[in-house]
C-alpha cells in the first residue's frame, strides 16, 4: 500500500515536473491550481469536507493529461491539454462547488457539448495514433476515422448518463436535474387502460403526497425528473460528436494538413516513432 501510494506521489511530481516545461499550459495550470487551493482551504474551515475532497480530486486531474503523455508515450496539443484543465475546472469548481448548474442554467448544456466535442477528439486520436504508427500497417478511410470519433464521443456521454442515473438512484445526489413542465401525456393515467396517452395541459401546480403529508410542489408545473435534462445532453454530445468528426474527416482527407484538427490531436512522440 505504502509502496503503490509513494509511487504515485512521484508519479504526480514527474507530471508537475513535466508541465514547467510548457510555459503557457504552466501557467495556466499554476493559476487554476492557486484557485483550487484557496478554495480547498475555504471549504476546509467551513467543514464542508466533501467539497475539499472534490478539491483533491480537481488537482490530480489536472495532471492526468501529462501522466498520460508520460505513460503512453504521445504529445497533447497545448490547446486540448489547456482545454482539458478548463473543462475540469469548470465541471468540478464552478459547475458543482460554486452551483453554476444552478445559478446558470446552460452551464451543464455547454460542457456537455464540449465534451462531445474533446471525446470525439479522444476517439479520432486512438484510431489516427494506430494509423500513423509504424507497428501497424493500418490504411484507415477518413469516414471510417469520422465515425469511429463519433460512436467513441457518443459511448462516453451514454456512460456518464448511466453514471449520473446511478448516482440519482442510489445515492439520490440529483445529478440529473429536474425541469419544470406545463404539457405531459401519459398512458397511466388512462382509466380504461387502453393504452390511449392522456394529454394534460397547462398544468399550473401538482401536489406531492409524502410521509402522510400533501406538499404543494410550487413550481408552476410537472416536475419532470431527469429525462429532459437526459436527452438534452446526449443531444448538445451529440452535437459536439459530429463537429469534431466533420473537422477530422478532412483532417485525414487533406493528409494531416488542418492547422485546427492538430491543436485537439495527440501525436506519436519523435523519439517513440523512430524507435
């Protein structure tokens, strides 16, 4: 246990390490890691212990991108790997401790768009890391690397709603957030069980009963739970899926020519092609 903890302690020294040499993404990484920090520390005497835990957990992924680059021997881009730290940020810090998914209501609609795009990104990497290789002696199409980009992105954002259902299920932490509606239609409530859809409209209030207790929900509506706010996000991934896959696409159709496709792709390290 101890040997497995301090190798990853010099595991992270080596990533910070590795970062300093990369004077822009250093920057930005010294700057989000001070924010985190006093962030951490406030959470700390507030007793929110959760959040610090959060805080911990933003600082190792921080790092992650370099240790990958270390451990698989590629070359992130400046733009994805500062991209990558901004995401994290914006998810963990602002979108769950500071309640930007409540305060603004497309804050989770943005990321999960951007996370469509970057996994769609990640996919293309994997396919076009293979075809460049010299180990292997692939000659993909550039359709068949667009589509693999997008099922990869689209997998991604399917099993993160599982992981968010999960959580909602079990732990009742509400990842999948509620959205008010005024129209539902519903087999349910057909009293000849016919299966004829119900339509009800203009719904203005609904009242809960729980614990022998009627609760006015006060909303101005249906509380739908979590399926609005579902499809909505493997919408907006989707949406960030087919965008990365069109710009990779011809990415690989103009042979590895797109100034932009490059900033978002890995690349084989010089040292590990030759070898």
């Amino acid at each position: 246990m101890e040997k497995n903890k301090n190798k990853m302690l010099r595991g992270l020294r080596a990533a910070e390490k590795e970062l300093r040499r990369k004077p822009v993404i250093s920057a930005v990484y010294l700057f989000l890691r001070a924010a985190v920090i006093l962030i951490m520390v406030a959470q700390f005497f507030n007793r929110n212990f959760e959040n610090v835990f959060l805080c911990l957990m933003t600082l190792v992924l921080f790092v992650m991108p370099t240790i990958l680059e270390r451990q698989l021997r590629i070359d992130f881009p400046d733009t994805l790997e500062i991209i990558i730290m901004l995401f994290i940020f914006a998810a963990e810090i602002l979108g769950e401790i500071r309640s930007f998914y409540v305060t603004y209501p497309h804050w989770d609609t943005m990321l999960h768009t951007l996370n469509g795009f970057l996994c769609a990104a990640i996919g293309f990497s994997l396919v076009d890391l293979f075809d460049r290789s010299e180990r292997f002696s692939l000659q993909l199409s550039p359709v068949f690397m667009a589509i693999v980009a997008f099922c990869f992105s689209m997998t991604i954002g399917v099993l993160w709603e599982f992981f968010e259902f999960s959580m909602d299920q079990f732990l009742l932490f509400d990842m999948q957030k509620d959205t008010v509606v005024t129209t539902i239609s519903s087999v349910t409530l057909d009293p000849t069980m016919s299966n004829v859809p119900v339509v009800l409209r203009n719904i203005s209030d609904v009242i809960v009963v729980a614990d022998g207790q009627q609760i006015p929900l006060g909303v101005g509506g249906y509380l739908d739970i979590g399926l609005k706010d579902t499809m909505a996000d493997l919408f907006v991934n989707f949406i960030g899926a087919v965008v990365f896959s069109v710009i990779g696409y011809f990415y690989v159709k103009s042979r590895g020519n797109g100034a932009f496709a490059r900033r978002f792709i890995p690349q084989i390290m010089q040292n590990e092609s030759q070898t």
